[in-house]
C-alpha cells in the first residue's frame, strides 16, 4: 500500500531545488499512527512473561511448559501467531530449527531454533528487512543451564520490542518484505542469527537491512544519564566482508565512512529525527562496544548492511549475573531495572526505519564515479530502478570531514548527471531513489569507473 502522494516533495523533486535550501520535512501520517500505537505496557507484559520461564539459557529444558528456552520459544510463537490472527494470516510464522554441533559454549549437539514471523511485501516482495532480538539470557556462565537467569534487559527487552513492532505493523501492507525474528544462542556465541545469516546468504536473500535490538532496556539505574533520551545505533565503517581488492581502491579514494551498514545508520538517524523529537539516534561509528558483539555480526560477515540499536549507558551488576545480593548491592537482570517507556521509543525508533524502509524504493545498483577524464566536474551514474513508482534520484555529498551527509539535489529520473564546477576530489558523493510519494532509500556510496 502506498501512501498519499506528497505535492510539496514531487514538486521539489521534478524542479530540481538542493536540499540545501532549508525547509521542513514530509513525514507520512501513517507512520504517526503507528508510532502512537506502541504501548509501554504491552511490552512490559511481554518481559514479564518471558522472565517468568526462570531462564532461556540456550542449553536449558526444551520441552518444560513451565521454564526454560523451549517455554520461551513456544510463547513467543504462540504471540506471532496470534499476532497473524488478528490481521487475517498476514504474518507467515515458522520454528526454525537447527542442530548446533558441539563448539566452545556448546558442550552437546543442541536443537536451536529461531522464530519467524514474515510480513511479506505488496510490490517488491523479494526486497527484505530483518528486525531481530535474542531471546536467551545467562547468569554468569555461559554453560550454565540450572541458574536463574532473567535476562530482563538481556535481552527481553530487544525481543519484547520485536513482538510489538510485528503487533503494529502487522497491520500495514508495506512494498518490501519485513521478518521479525528472534533467536537463541547469542551467548554461546550468536549461533541463531549466524544460521538464519548463512542460509540467506545461500538462498540469495535480497536482505537490505538487518537490525537487531539488544539491551535497549535503558536501565534504571542510568535514568540521570545526559545521554537518557537516546539510544546508540552502532554502525560499522570498514566492511566486515570487504575483498583485498575493495580495500585497495577505499585506501585510494576513501570509503571508510561510507560503507551500506553507515548509510543505513545515517539513514536510521534522519528518519527519527524527523518524526520522534524527544527521543534521537546517536550513531556510533564501531561495529560494536570493546571486546562485545551482538547479532548484526554474523550478518555483516556475509555482506549484508546491519546495525545494532543498544541503550547509552549500560550497568553492568543487571548483566550477565548470577541474581544475588552482596556487599548491599544487588546483582540480576531483572524487570525492575527496565524501563518500559524508553524500550518503547527504541521500538518507535525501530518502526520508523523500517516503515520507511520498506516503502521507499529498492537502492539504486551500479552506482559509480567516472574517473575517466581530468576535470572539475563530478559524473555520476547508475542503472535504472524497476519500481514502478519511482519518481527519480537524488544526488546527496558532504565535506569529506562530515559525518553526515549535509546537501542534496533532486536529479530526475535519470541514469546519469553532473555535478558541474565540484570535483570529486573535494567532498563525498552519494545516489538515493525516491518514488512519487516521496519516500527515499538509503544512500549509495559510489565506486569508481573507468
């Protein structure tokens, strides 16, 4: 389903005026129902529930009803497929379960299984966004499947967020497909989201965007943070799967700071901005905090954009504990320490991006620089987008030193332009589509051509 066409945007579009100029944004009034649909409450009960199974530690029981990862799985595909009830079997929900071989957390061959719900696309189906949280927990091992292990914040509160995104968008009919997941075995080394990774990456999945949602609890006892009304958006640089030969041409002409996984976060980050104004991305250019990981890893290792939403300031007595009391302080990640209403702006947060996402056309292919002549001048060009509502393409730059990208110029629906009197040699270039309601995609950095 496409929203009401935006006059104001087309127009500025077809007339070529630079973004430069300032002027306020578009936001679609759709994506504000959804935001206000978001309930703090409903995703506090969730955490509640997912607590009371007592751990979901990946080498827990897998058949007690009562506690465990298997009482985990099944109430979070008992929501799912609730979820698609409710909006007439618009979601397709799957266990999806694989052995896991022995490995260094792993002591025994272990069923693993992820759960997925599928809202497919209307108009480019084969175009896929992946929302993702873990669903197991730990105390202080890894190994120990006995403890009771909360995992409250670890990440009850990524997964809360993920079954209430497909709640409100479920809703929705959106151009591109939208897969909310979540997984085990993350602890023991982000063994679900590494298996759903490797089988896209055989199946040749068109997965644009991965994000995955993992303490976004804003604890407690940071809520006299600065940084409380944000949440951390870690973004990495330098490929993951970057070829020698890649790296030769980024160590020519630079690249660094321009890689998919960056623009999708500078892309996560406008977005926001323009609809949630007491609550903001902070981007962090890392893949992830010192000596951590989380889920997008294994998906930035087989060459998919990916990005990981935490909370700014962590505790780390709420993580990976054994739940006890010493020395008069108490140790476990338990609910008391979440904050429900800020979870729910990392969800909004979340539902904006991929609402956007998923209606805005597909990123332009084949985006390149010619190097083929000594001038001022900066030609771009690309291959021609099949949306067949697309309006045409923007051409964005910025200082070589920005973070972000600052300008940009409404092109046409072209397969080429100039940026006459601007070397590439000055600033950073970038191509995104835009359709005729004015949704845009991220931004694609180009590589040179001859």
């Amino acid at each position: 389903m496409k929203f009401p066409i935006y006059c104001i945007a087309l127009i500025l579009l077809l007339s070529g005026v630079s973004d430069g100029q300032k002027r306020r944004p578009s936001t679609n009034p759709e994506i504000r129902k959804m935001i206000a649909e978001v309930s703090a409450k409903n995703i506090e009960a969730s955490i509640r529930k997912l607590v009371s199974f007592g751990t979901r530690n990946t080498l827990s029981e897998q058949n007690d009803p009562k506690r465990g990862i298997g009482a985990a799985r099944e109430w979070i595909y008992g929501e799912f497929k609730r979820i698609s009830a409710d909006c007439g079997g618009c979601l397709t929900v799957e266990k999806q379960t694989f052995l896991q071989p022995k490995a260094p957390r792993i002591p025994e061959p272990t069923n693993l299984t992820n759960v997925v719900a599928r809202l497919k696309g209307t108009t480019d189906p084969s175009r896929i966004y992946v929302v993702s949280g873990h669903y197991d927990s730990m105390c202080g091992s890894p190994t120990d499947a006995k403890c009771d292990a909360p995992g409250a914040n670890d990440d009850t509160s990524g997964t809360a967020a993920v079954i209430e995104l497909a709640r409100v968008m479920s809703k929705r009919k959106f151009d591109a497909t939208i897969i909310f997941m979540t997984v085990p075995g993350e602890e023991q080394g982000l063994l679900g989201a590494a298996h759903f990774a490797e089988e896209a990456k055989k199946a040749n999945m068109n997965i644009e965007a991965m994000f995955t949602n993992d303490i976004i609890g804003g604890v407690l006892s940071q809520k006299n943070s600065p940084d409380r009304n944000k949440v951390r958006v870690f973004a990495e640089g330098v490929p993951s799967n970057e070829t020698d030969q890649q790296a030769a041409i980024r160590r020519s002409v630079g690249g660094e700071n321009d890689s998919p996984s960056r623009q999708l976060g500078r892309y996560i980050k406008e977005e926001s901005d323009k609809y949630l104004k007491n609550f903001s991305v902070w981007i962090v250019y890392r893949r992830d905090r010192y000596g951590r990981g989380g889920d997008h890893i294994p998906f930035l290792e087989r060459g998919f954009a990916a990005v990981r939403f935490t909370e700014p300031n962590e505790d780390y007595t709420h993580q990976h504990q054994n739940v006890r009391t010493e020395g008069g302080v108490f140790y476990g990640d338990s609910p008391e320490f979440v904050d429900f209403r800020y979870v729910a702006n990392v969800a909004r947060v979340n539902l904006v991006s991929l609402a956007s996402l998923a209606n805005a056309p597909a990123k332009p292919k084949g985006v390149g620089i010619s190097t083929g002549r000594l001038t001022n001048d900066t030609d771009l060009k690309w291959e021609a987008n099949a949306d067949a509502d697309l309006a045409g393409y923007e051409i964005v730059w910025r200082d070589t030193t920005s973070p972000t990208w600052t300008n940009s110029k409404s092109v046409g629906n072209v397969k080429s332009f100039t940026m006459t009197g601007m070397s590439k040699d000055n600033y950073f270039f970038g191509v995104r589509a835009v359709d005729r309601s004015g949704n845009k995609s991220p931004v694609v950095y180009p590589r040179p051509l001859r």
